[in-house]
C-alpha cells in the first residue's frame, strides 16, 4: 500500500551544476556550462526564473571545482552597479537588479567527486532537510507559457507525492534519458497526467518501456533522500537518481506529466544553438529583428 503524503509546499529547488561540460568544450574549460550566454543572460537565470515563477524561495547549487562564476553572478556587483549608477544607464542597472536573489536565498554545496547525478542530488540533503524538494537540471531550458515546474506545481497540488516532467522523443533516442513505464493499459500518448509502474535509467532501445523520457524537472519527497544514502552505481557506472527513484516508487506515488513547452539541451552544440535562436526569436527587444535575421540567413 502506497502511503498518503501530507501535501508540504515545496520552497527548495536543488540545482546540479558541478558537471564539466564536456560536450561544449574548449568553451566550458574557465568558464561553467550554465553561465554559457543563450541571447543576453547566462543559461542558468532561465532555470533560475523558471523556478522562481513556480513559488521556489530557496535554491541549493551543488558546484564543484571551476563554477565559482556562478555564485559571483548571483552576488551584487557593487563596482558595476555604482558605475552604471554615474554613467545613468538607470534601465541596464534595473533590469540587472531586478534578477538579484533575496539575501540568503541561495546555498552552495560542493558535490566533491563526480559519482553521478543521484550521488550530487544527496551532497544537497542536509539543506533540505525534511520538505519535499524540486530538482532542476540546468543543463535542460524549457521554454512555455507557464513555466514547467509552475504546471509541475499545480499537479503537484492536486495529487502530491513526487511528479516528474516527461516528453516525448524518437524511439531511437530513448537509451540517451531515463524513461518511464506507464501504468499497464493506459491511453498514456493522449494524457498529460501519467501514472506510472516505473522508470529506467538510458535503457536498450529494445528494453524502453515507453518513448516518455525524463526531461530533467523533478517534484520529490524528503524520503529519496534517504535511498540515495546506499544507492549502487548503475547505468554509466554512476549513482543515478533515476534508480533511487524507482525504489521510491514502491512506497510513494509518482506521477510524470508531458508539460506543454520546448526543452533544449543546452550541454549539446546544437541543442545551445537551437535553444539561442529559440530564445532570441522570441526576445522582447530583438525578437523581431532576430526573426528576419534568420529568414535572411536561410535563403
Ligand atoms: C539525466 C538523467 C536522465 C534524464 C536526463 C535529462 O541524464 O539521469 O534521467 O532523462 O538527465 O536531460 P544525463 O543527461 O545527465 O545523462
């Protein structure tokens, strides 16, 4: 039996950013993946704003060696403020006001070895302490109407437990993401709202159990952190979440939703492309512009 969760509201997000990169380098060698511009912020504020529009107070970086540029970013920067103060570029400093987090806001954990998503999931633990928790991979920019975690929350407050974003993608991708299993004889390709049997780390294509990957947005119950304490090594030889996950799902619901939005993946050389045009295209002050730039471009 499937216990019933006191519904918490969910104020923390755990944001993993300790990854290197690798697959955008030289670009990542000094300067950390999600500080990478997409049009004129860094990819991180998107995550960041995404989170913010859902109700999120407090956010939980788990770095590494090298991201220092994030936690600067997210400081005040009092040389730069008080000169564009003097120059009277009054918008430009509001506009970067606007963006700065409430004092105390943010906390940073070092996760200190690369042992894996789940592993840098748990380095979070004593920061969340004993309240339900979002996890965002900022590696992931989704671009909606309603951000992805905000519809995330809304589910989240009406069937509590731990909800999932999922999506879509081509058969021949499915062992890239961890996938769901939907519930044995569910219409799942014509529902938003999925219930789930279970889940799979980067599966054979031949063992997916569904085309519904994970798209790297997560709802989760205090509890998961006590399964990622003692979670082996699994796909890739990592500590993945996506398997503490599974276990989870012997005691407590989860339920994925297929969100409406555009993901991009932004660790991928086409995918930050494609995330730039995307974002510049649809861009309050050069939205336009960008638009008949690219038509010109695709002639
Ligand atoms: C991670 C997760 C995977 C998820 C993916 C989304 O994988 O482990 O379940 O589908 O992010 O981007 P990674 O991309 O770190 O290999």
């Amino acid at each position: 039996m499937k216990e019933a969760i006191a519904m918490k509201p969910v104020r923390i997000a755990v944001l993993p950013v300790a990854g290197f990169g690798t697959r955008v380098l030289p670009a990542t060698k000094t300067i950390p993946k999600e500080m990478l511009p997409v049009v004129d912020q860094p990819a991180l504020q998107y995550v960041v704003d995404e989170a913010v529009e859902a109700g999120i107070e407090h956010f939980v970086f788990v770095t590494g060696r090298q991201k220092s540029a994030i936690e600067d970013y997210f400081d005040s920067a009092y040389e730069l403020e008080d000169s564009l103060q003097r120059k009277g570029k009054s918008d430009i400093l509001n506009a970067m006001k606007a963006k700065q987090p409430r004092e105390g806001s943010m906390s940073f954990v070092r996760q200190q070895a690369a042992k894996g998503l789940g592993h840098a999931v748990w380095c979070a633990r004593d920061i969340v302490g004993n309240e339900p928790f979002a996890v965002l991979l900022p590696d992931v920019l989704v671009q909606a109407k309603q951000s992805c975690l905000s519809q995330m929350m809304d589910v989240y407050h009406k069937v509590g437990g731990n909800v999932i974003a999922v999506d879509a993608v081509a058969v021949d991708q499915v062992s890239n993401y961890g996938v769901i299993k939907p519930k044995a004889g569910s219409d799942y390709k014509n529902q938003k709202l999925i219930e789930m049997d279970g889940m799979v780390e980067k599966p054979a294509f031949a063992d997916a159990p569904s085309n519904l990957k994970i798209t790297g947005r997560y709802i989760l119950q205090p509890e998961l952190m006590g399964l990622l304490k003692d979670q082996e090594a699994g796909a890739g030889g990592e500590i993945q979440l996506t398997d503490a996950m599974a276990r989870l799902m012997a005691d407590q619901t989860f339920h994925a939703l297929a969100y409406d939005g555009q993901d991009y993946d932004c660790g991928s050389k086409i995918g930050y492309l494609e995330a730039v045009v995307a974002f510049a295209m649809s861009h309050p002050e050069i939205g336009a512009e960008a638009q008949a730039l690219l038509k010109r471009m695709a002639k």
